[in-house]
C-alpha cells in the first residue's frame, strides 16, 4: 500500500517512513500541508497521515481541501493531546482517525491498519499486463506458474512501468519520484542497475513484458515480449 506522510519535524518524519517502511508500506514524505494537497492531488494513495500544525498550510485544512475536492483517501491526524477541538474538527470534517503524539508504534500501525482496511477488502491491490501480477501487499511478482519478490525500490519502479506500459520514462522521473535524488549520473547508475535487476526477475518467471532501456537517450520502457520465432 502507498501512503503519503505529512509531517513537519524532519526527524520524526524520518523515524516514521523508516518504521512504515519496514511494515512493506510505501510511503512519500513531505513537511507542509501544500505539499500534502499537491501530492494527494496528483497521485493515488491507500492513506494520508496529517499532523495538524505544519506550515504553509496545516492538517486541518489540507484534509478540508482534500475533501473538498472529492479525493475521498483515508486520513489519519496527528495531533498534540492538547489539540482536543482540533480532534473534533479534524473528524467533523472528514478525517478517519486521530492519534495523539507521543504514540507507540504499535498503535500507528494498527489504526494504520484498520484506516485502509475497508477500502483494501473490497479493492485488491494488484496491477495485471500479460502473464504477470504486480501485489503491492507483498511485492510479489507472480504469474501462474511462479512468482519472484522484489525490493521497495523494485516494486516502486515496476508499479511505474506497468502503470506506464509502452510508455517512455525518463531516467530522471525514477530518479526523482524514488529516490528523491538530483539529476546527476551518480544518481542514475543507481537507477539503470535497478532496471537490470527487474530485468532479471522477468525473465527468471517467464514474463511476457520485458523492459526495453537506452542509457544513451536516458529512456526506460515497459513492453510485451517479442514472440519466440522457435515456438
């Protein structure tokens, strides 16, 4: 599942993706409800988590402009436990839940958790091209035969692919929207040894999509398998 974190103190916002991490949840981090409206807006997530004070535009009224633009995604507050009529107004609103600071992980997990499990019992998070299952519950990349598990950063990049297939991708958007690095070659190597591995792992379960690539152009693309002439 992908969330989006809207957190404002750097340290803790760090903590929190390395422990959701962990849990195989993919998670965007950003540090201002702007940013929170600006990403929710533009992609999809299973959950938000908002802490209510954060700059430019705080919690309570990045959820009130989510809601107001239809974007129905579940959303958990954090608040301070003095923040009580903010509680009351968060779900007024349209949040799902709350957790006051500090909390135990355990906590944040489980009402993680119970947030997105209504959406994900009736909406099976899986993407299918060709012979091939993409689960973003346990990475897996399966297909009626065998399935191969790939790493955070695999399964980020083919959820990229195949939501683009014959699509060009530039190295630069996985490099960005991944990684969140800068465009310089060093940052790039990392990306085209990814590609190498995926690569890899499709053939290693008879995929029928193969990524074609060209270090030259910079270009990255999610195709179906030529036929075998042999067969």
């Amino acid at each position: 599942m992908r969330l989006l974190l809207a957190e404002d103190e750097r340290d803790l916002s760090d903590v929190l993706v390395t422990i959701l991490s962990n849990d195989n949840y993919i998670v965007d981090a950003v540090y201002d409800g702007e940013s929170a409206l600006t990403f929710c807006t533009e992609q999809h997530y299973d959950g938000i988590i908002l802490d209510i004070m954060m700059p430019k535009k705080n919690g309570l009224d990045a959820l009130m402009a989510l809601r107001e633009r239809g974007i129905a995604t579940p959303v958990l507050l954090l608040t301070a436990k003095s923040e009580v009529e903010d509680r009351v107004k968060g779900l007024d609103i349209g949040a799902n839940d709350y957790l006051a600071k500090p909390f135990a992980t355990n906590e944040l997990l489980a009402r993680i958790r119970a947030m997105t499990r209504s959406a994900s019992a009736f909406s099976p998070c899986e993407i299918s091209l060709g012979n091939v299952t993409l689960n973003c519950s346990t990475f897996e990349l399966t297909n009626s035969t065998s399935s191969i598990r790939l790493s955070s950063k695999e399964y980020k990049m083919m959820e990229m692919l195949m939501k683009n297939i014959e699509k060009t991708t530039l190295v630069e958007q996985f490099s960005e929207q991944i990684w969140g690095a800068g465009n310089d070659d060093t940052e790039h190597r990392i990306v085209w040894v990814y590609v190498s591995y995926l690569q890899n792992k499709l053939k290693a379960i008879g995929a029928s999509l193969e990524i074609k690539s060209s270090e030259t152009d910079g270009t990255i693309c999610l195709l179906p398998s030529a036929p075998d002439e042999n067969q």
